[in-house]
C-alpha cells in the first residue's frame, strides 16, 4: 500500500492507534506517520539511541533509550517527561492506567508516574533486566537475566513470588487465563501466575526465536537452529502436549511472531508469512526485500514491516 522512509532503521514493530502509526529509529528519531498514506505527521528526537518499539498510554507514545531513559511525548509529538534508570532500557515500557512500568540492565524494575514520570516506586532483581515486564490482575511480572521470573505487586511492587528457570530468558513473559508462559534458550515453562508453580514444561532443543503467542488453550512458539530452517510449535496450553509443528522454510532468525483468530504471522529477511492456526498450513507468502523479521506488526486489515534500507512498509489486502 504505501512505503515510507525513515531516518534509520526502525527498532521492533510499530504501534498503531487509529489512523496513526508511530515508529521509532535507532538513531533516536520517533515518528509519527498516516496510517492510510504513510505520509510523516511529525517526528520527536529523543537525544538518544532509541532501543524499544514505542508504547501508546493514555496521554502519549513511550520509548526506551540506550542511555537509561523513558520518554513519553504527547500525541503531537511535544515532549511530556523523561524518567531515568542507572543503566541501558532496552526494552519496551508498559503503561497502565495512571503508571508506567519499565526493566532496564542496572537490575531494578520501576514503577512510575503518567503523568510526570516521577517514580512511585523500584524493585532491585537478582540480576540485570532485559526483557519487557508484562501485567496481570494486578501483578507485574518479568524475567532476570540469571534466570529468575518474579511477580511483583502492582501497586507497591512487593514480591509476591519467584520461581527459577532453566536456562537464560530469551522472551517476555506471556500471561492469559491464570498461567503465565515464559520461554529460555532451553525450554518453555508454564507457571500458575499466583504462585509461580510450575504447571508444565517443554525442553525445546533448538534455538528459541520468538517469545510466545498465546490463542486460547493454544501456545505457539518460533524455533530453530542456526543455517537450518525455522519450525513453528504449537502446543496445548493447559498441559504442554504437542499439537502441531511446521517448518517455514525460511532460515532461523530472531522475530516476533503474531496470533489473530486465523493466522499465526512472523518474518524473515525476504518475506512475510502466515500460518493456518488449527494445522499450521501456510496461508499467505510475500516477498519484501531485506525485511527486519523484529519489525513485524499485524493488524486486522494491515501488516507492516521494516527493512534494511531504512524503509516501513505496510501491505494491505
């Protein structure tokens, strides 16, 4: 439908709010583009190396920085606040309401304000913090780089409990129906997300590319081992038994990977694929060159990706 070029290169998908779509660029420049036309309604630099996909709040867009930053801007790209942290954010905030949670590598998870980024309140982990916290009736939950996944309190980050892992977190955890899935370079644990104990498990093997996708009783994950090929695992939520795997015929690569009603969607450096969620039959194959497989976003009617070449691109029906 339309494609748009940025700066440079975008960092991780792009967030879509109505008729606008905003991207960020890893040297720092925050766009804000017409999502019928791709056409630029402004841009924001943050003075920095940007190192998340934005997130949207109820009063502006957020982003991550290389030097230990959250900034928040308004819908118009006017800037609101900034929070800092003592080491690098390198992943995505996660507003909620009135706060905003964020991990960053000095090992402390912080809580702040929306409104001004003032913090309310932090947790220091047993080691640095490089993947995005996720929110669950009213726990935060992230995983250490040592290998710890802990629930906090939302609202005064009191350590509810933690539970060790195999191996080292390579995802964010994924949580939905009173369980929450959290995937290492060795297996995919799933936990009962009241008291951190262990449901199932499933050693994976290869190499883990995605974090997981969950679709009703159905968790689906990317594996693969370097030069091989991708496979796409799809098992049963509540007990962890296998339902399916397919391979994707694309080589293995770091992605996202996407779940609609119908559809699993991920990336490679060459195309945009989609898998049929009952069998993992493929249903849909694009070829875009020099695709960033991290960069990939669906939306009902819209996938858009970044490449390469420093371009967002949105394919349409």
């Amino acid at each position: 439908m339309w494609g748009t070029r940025m700066e440079s290169e975008i960092v991780g998908p792009c967030a879509i709010a109505g008729d606008r779509v905003f991207t960020a660029c890893r040297s720092g420049f925050l766009y804000c583009l017409d999502l019928g036309s791709g056409r630029p309604l402004w841009r924001y630099d943050t003075g920095g190396e940007i190192t998340s996909m934005p997130s949207l709040s109820e009063d502006g867009v957020l982003v991550s920085t290389g030097d230990g930053r959250v900034v928040c801007v308004d819908a118009e790209g006017r800037f609101r606040w900034e929070a800092e942290a003592g080491g690098s954010v390198p992943s995505s905030p996660l507003p909620a309401g009135k706060v905003v949670y964020f991990a960053s590598r000095d090992g402390f998870l912080y809580c702040v304000n929306a409104d001004d980024g003032s913090e309310k309140w932090s947790f220091r982990a047993d080691a640095p913090l490089e993947v995005s916290p996720c929110l669950y009736e009213g726990q935060v939950l992230c995983a250490s780089y040592e290998g710890t996944l802990f629930a906090l309190d939302a609202h005064d980050g009191r350590l509810l409990w933690s539970s060790r892992l195999q191996g080292v977190p390579v995802s964010f955890p994924v949580a939905d129906e009173g369980r929450v899935f959290v995937a290492t370079d060795v297996e995919l644990r799933c936990m009962d997300v009241q008291s951190g104990k262990t449901l199932w498990s499933c050693a994976l093997g290869p190499t883990v590319l995605s974090s997981p996708a969950v679709r009703g009783n159905q968790v689906i994950i990317l594996q693969g081992e370097v030069e091989e090929t991708s496979g796409v695992l799809s098992l049963d939520a509540r007990t962890g038994d296998r339902l399916w795997q397919a391979s994707t015929g694309i080589p293995s690569c770091r992605t996202n990977i996407l779940v609609t009603n119908q559809d699993v969607y991920l990336a490679s450096p060459a195309q945009v694929l989609a898998l049929e969620c009952e069998t993992g039959s493929p249903t849909l194959k694009v070829n875009v060159e020099g695709v960033l497989p991290a960069t990939l976003t669906v939306t009902e009617d819209r996938v858009l990706v970044g490449t390469a070449r420093r371009k967002v691109f949105c394919l349409g029906e």
